[in-house]
C-alpha cells in the first residue's frame, strides 16, 4: 500500500474527516491493514485563513505555507498528496511544481465524476473566492459541463454559514439554509449540487437537497483510497 501525505489545518474538522473516512473507506474495502498517512497541519496564522479563504484576499500568502507543506509531506515518506480545500486549489499547480510526489486534484477529480455521473449541469455551492477564481468553471465547461452559482442573497447565506463552520460553529438553521439555496439551483435547472467546499460537507448530513448533491470532499477521498490500495480509476 501507499503512502497518503495530507496537507491538513484547512480547516481542522475536514482534516479529521478526510483521515477517518479513508480509515474507514479502506476497511469496507476489505484491506488487512491501516494504511500509511502522513498529515502536516499547517501552522499559518488565523488572519491570513479569514483573509485568504472567507474574505478572497491575500490568497497568495498561503502558497509558502502551502509549498512547506507538501515538501515535510514528501520528507516523510508520502508516496502522493492531497489538499482537502477546494479554494486553495487555485495553487495546485504550484503544489505539484514545488515537489517530486504526486498531488491529486480535487478540480480533476469530480470532472472525472460528473463525467461517470453524467451530469451536464451543476449547483455551485462554495466560498465567494472560489467562485470569482473560476477556478471549477475553467475545467468543467471545458469538458461541457454548466455551472449555476447561487442569487447574491444565496451566496452570503452560504458565506455565513461557512464562517461559523470555521470557527466550529454547527447548528440545525444552517442546513435549512442550504436546502433553501439547493431548492433555489434546482429550479434554475441544475441537475446535482456541487458541494465545492470542504468545510460545507460538515452541515450537508442533514440537508434534504431536491437533487443529488456531489460532495467533492468525498471525491477525494475516494480517489485518495483507489490510489493507496493502487486501484485505477
């Protein structure tokens, strides 16, 4: 079995989410043994996340933070890596640059998915900063796939509960407010909801969504499971 390197801290709940579920995931999988992981919390101060993942400015003082991480990663022993944020993936090309190990992209990812899904037209459900950076438009529109993003009213629901998520905040209003941005995509003609931000995934348990929701954190971790085990996609 591989090695998995995990850049963690963004944020911490995600983090312990992706770590437990690719424990569990290789379990039903029927593997004899725990798999190898590596994780780096990054030690960034709390300004530059609110800067750079709640409020889209400043992202560029997490890339050192960001390339330190993936090179303790490869130190140690990963034999690949992931970065469990959808936001910062706008520097998954510096990521993989910086080192000698593969990362996998959670962009690449869920085209690969909604591709196999056969989803032509998506609800975009994200921080404001990975909405401006385009950065999910760029690869699905090029393989055909549509994108819907919620009415400025829906955006700052979303942007509010992700703040609270954030700061560890959970509560059962915040799922009631997804589901009314969901019912909102879907009568804008979205065929899934793509929960584009892995700290959303935290309050989605609950949400009753009119469509199927594509959790691109759950993506990962299935792609980050078929790598360990060496299993193709």
């Amino acid at each position: 079995m591989k090695t998995l390197g995990i850049i963690g801290g963004l944020g911490p709940q995600t983090t312990a989410k992706v770590y437990l579920s690719v424990i569990n995931l290789i379990r039903k999988n029927g593997e004899d043994k725990y798999p190898p992981i590596v994780i780096y919390n990054l030690p960034f101060p709390f300004i530059i996340e609110k800067e750079a993942i709640i409020e889209g400015r400043n992202a560029e003082k997490m890339l050192p933070y960001l390339i330190d991480g993936a090179k303790i990663l490869e130190k140690s022993g990963a034999d690949f890596g992931i970065l469990p944020c959808n936001t910062l993936h706008k520097y998954i090309k510096e990521i993989r640059e910086s080192v000698n190990i593969p990362f996998l992209s959670i962009l690449d990812e869920t085209v690969l998915e909604l591709k196999t899904k056969k989803i032509q037209t998506v609800g975009l459900l994200a921080t404001k900063t990975t909405i401006e950076s385009r950065i999910y438009e760029k690869v699905l529109v090029e393989k055909g796939i549509r994108i819907i993003c919620p009415t400025e009213e829906g955006q700052n629901q979303i942007y509010d509960i992700i703040v609270q998520l954030l700061n560890g905040e959970e509560n059962d209003l915040q799922s009631k407010k997804i589901e009314i941005v969901c019912n909102s995509l879907h009568e804008k003609g979205a065929e899934s909801i793509l929960l584009a931000c892995t700290d959303l995934q935290l309050a989605i348990s609950s949400v009753k969504s009119p469509i199927p929701i594509v959790d691109t954190t759950e993506v990962l971790i299935n792609a980050s499971v078929r790598t360990l085990i060496g299993k193709p996609n």
